[in-house]
C-alpha cells in the first residue's frame, strides 16, 4: 500500500491544490478590481499559478522563459487596454507575474510552500486595501514624507557600511548591530504609525490609546494630559487612554525580546503579561465608569525622522556600555540602577541592551528579567509625573492609581519568578 505522505504523485498533487488556491485567492481579489477585472480575474490567475508549478516540477530550467513569454504577452494585452481605455496601472501585471513565481515555489520545497502561502495571503491584503493605502500616502504632508526618504536612504546606505564587529575605538560596540536596533525600534514605531493613520484615531478613544502607546506611550501621555487641561471633564477618558497607551508599552516589549534573545521570552513574558492584564483590567474600570464618551485623536508624529532614530542609537549605545559597566563593577544592582535611570526616558533601550547581553551570557536571565521590568516600572513613573505636569490633579490621581497597580504587581511577579 502506497503512503501518502511519502508518495511523489500525491505530493505534486496537493502542491498543484495549493497553488490553485494561491492563484485563485489572489485572482477573486483582482476580479473584483475596476482596472484589472476585464484582463485577468478569476479564472486567468489559477491558471498562471498552475503553470509555474507545472513549470517548476518537470521543466524547471524553462521557468525564465515561460515568466518571459507571460511578460510579454501580458504587456501586448495592457498596451492595447492603455491604448483604448486610457488606464497604464501595472498593478495587475506585477500580480500576475509573481502569482507565476508562488506557483513556482509550491514544488520548489517545503519551505517553499510555506513563504508561497504567507506572500499570497500577503499580495492579497495590499491589493485588496488599495482606498486605505492611496488615502494613508495622500494624507502624508511633504515634510514627513521628505523626512520618510531620507532615514530610508540613510539605513539603506550607512547599514552595509557599518563593520559587523566589535570596535575598540567605541569600546566594544558592535555599530552594525546598534544600528540595526535603531532600525528594528523605528520600523516597529512606523508599524504603529501607519495603522493609526490607516485605521484613523478619531474611530474611538481605545484605538487611540492602543495605536499611540505602540508609536509612543509618552507622547499619548502628553496628549491626553493636555486634553484635561483644555476640558477637566475628560479627566476620566483620557487617564483609560493613557493607560492603554502604557500596557500596549509591555507587549512592545516583548515583541523586541523575541527578535533579540527568543530564548528571555518566556522568563520576561510573565511580569510583562501581567502588567498588561492589569492595565487592561485598570483601563477597563476606568472606561466602564466615565460619565460621557468622546473621541480624542493622540498626536502621533511619523517616527521616520533621522534626528530621533541618532538619539536613540546614541542613548541605546550608552545605555549597553554602562550595563555592561555597572553589571561588572556593582553586580545585579547596578544593572537595576541602569535600567531605572535609563527606563525613566526610554524603555526600548534597557529592553535590547539586557536581551543582548542575556543572549551573550554576560547577565543572567533573572537579573535580566528583573531589570527589564524595573525599566517598564520606571517608564510607568514618568507618565504619572507628566500626568501630574501637564494634566488636571483628578486626571492624574487615576493614572498614578491604575500605573502604581501595574508596577506593584510586575515587580511582584519578576521577584517571585
């Protein structure tokens, strides 16, 4: 009896079946598009992904030639719907093509079929979120957008420059890999940034906290503490959405240690998680007992400026030097004095630099854990001092409460594990 798990035939057919619907989900998408409906739809994308894994599977050296051929026959087809209808979109065409090459990876391998599945599901989503995109880049002012091309041309440029080793002359530091880290914080900021934009804050008062604390809880917590000054009756509104701006901060946080030290994940994801469960339980209470709803729009700036990104490469890079520094001289406690101190203006920092040295084995996993939490305890302090700065004293009574809840029990957590 022939296995299926092991037997060729079956393996190309359910890889044919995956490219199929590959093809098709991306082909019911472009049906559905005004300027790409009446050239290729439903039925003609199926057919180019089942092309590209026939291709792939027995005539494998052809696939340049085929991809060329469908190039050439789709660019007769567009020149001829630009001619008459007037419409020059290459949208479709580029679909079209890389539909031919997911194809192609379902028989290439195994991981193939995976990254096939995960850039068609991908392809179809930006294709199908065409309004969202053209209003996000329209809604851009041309200073943010110059702001935009420069820090990407500076990482495209100044990243393969940078030596991959650690330089006496900056006594130790690796500079590829602290710039790569401003690179990781600002991306994971942008990544925000657009979903706000995208999403639009003025949609309610929970996504305004919960986009603004992924871009920036400080600058969420400036803006509703202002609110408050302006009208004292959203006292209560804005102290939910600085608190939802201030748990978001936890999961940030977890995100940068599973990119840097996968292995801290489980240890930091306790006190982290905790705290984020109180705050969304603190932030809900606060919500649930807020005598009117209003929209509040957080002023959230693109994080793609180059000014931003060299100081907190600047800040990152100091604050690893002095946690190896303290950790060497002073032990557990120095590192925890360093990520207060550092924590108090930026927890991202503290976050990476005990990640990598936990990864590095210079710090232990419990002090490593421990310090991330006392850095988040420390960030949680300044947004309750701002609070206190900037907002109504009723404002910033709830926040200090909901905050000092949040604190207490991540550092309760961190301590017990």
């Amino acid at each position: 009896m022939v296995d299926p798990a092991t037997d060729p035939l079956y393996r190309v057919v359910v890889r044919l079946g995956i490219a199929f619907g590959i093809g098709a989900l991306i082909g019911f998408e472009r049906e559905q598009a005004e300027s790409a409906g009446s050239i290729a739809g439903s039925r003609t994308f199926p057919l180019f992904a089942i092309v590209g894994a026939l291709v792939q599977a027995f005539f494998p050296s052809m696939l340049p030639v085929v991809l060329a051929a469908l190039a050439l026959a789709l660019t007769v087809a567009y020149g001829a719907r630009a001619w008459f209808e007037r419409d020059v979109g290459l949208t479709t065409l580029t679909a079209a093509l890389l539909t031919v090459v997911l194809g192609a990876m379902t028989m290439h391998s195994d991981r193939g079929v995976v990254v096939a599945v995960v850039v068609g599901g991908v392809v179809t989503v930006l294709l199908s979120a065409k309004g969202a995109i053209h209003e996000f880049a329209e809604g851009i002012d041309e200073r943010e957008r110059r702001a935009s091309v420069k820090f990407i041309l500076v990482v495209l440029v100044v990243y393969p420059l940078l030596p991959d080793r650690e330089l006496d002359a900056l006594l130790g530091l690796n500079p590829r890999f602290v710039w790569l880290m401003v690179v990781f914080v600002t991306a994971l900021s942008f990544a925000g940034y657009v979903l706000s934009r995208v999403i639009g804050t003025e949609r309610g008062i929970a996504v305004t906290g919960a986009l603004g604390g992924f871009v920036s809880s400080t600058a969420t917590t400036v803006s509703m503490a202002e609110r408050t000054s302006e009208a004292a009756s959203l006292s209560r509104i804005c102290a939910f959405s600085t608190v939802i701006a201030s748990a978001v901060m936890f999961p940030r946080a977890l995100v940068e240690v599973a990119v840097v030290n996968r292995s801290l994940l489980p240890s930091v994801a306790l006190p982290l998680g905790a705290m984020t469960v109180v705050g969304a339980v603190a932030a809900a209470a606060l919500y649930w007992r807020a005598t009117a709803e209003s929209d509040l729009d957080a002023d959230v700036e693109n994080p793609f400026q180059l000014r931003p990104a060299l100081f907190f490469g600047l800040v990152f890079a100091a604050v690893l030097l002095i946690s190896e520094t303290a950790h060497a001289r002073l032990g557990a406690s120095g590192v925890y004095a360093t990520a207060f101190v550092s924590g108090l203006a930026d927890v991202d920092a503290i976050t990476l630099t005990l990640s990598r040295l936990a990864a590095e084995g210079e710090v232990s996993r419990p002090v490593a854990t421990t310090g991330i939490v006392v850095g988040a305890i420390a960030n949680t302090a300044t947004k309750a001092g701002l609070a206190w700065l900037i907002g109504t004293r009723r404002h910033a009574r709830l926040v200090t409460a909901a905050l000092a809840a949040v604190s207490v029990v991540g550092l309760a957590v961190a301590v017990a594990v």
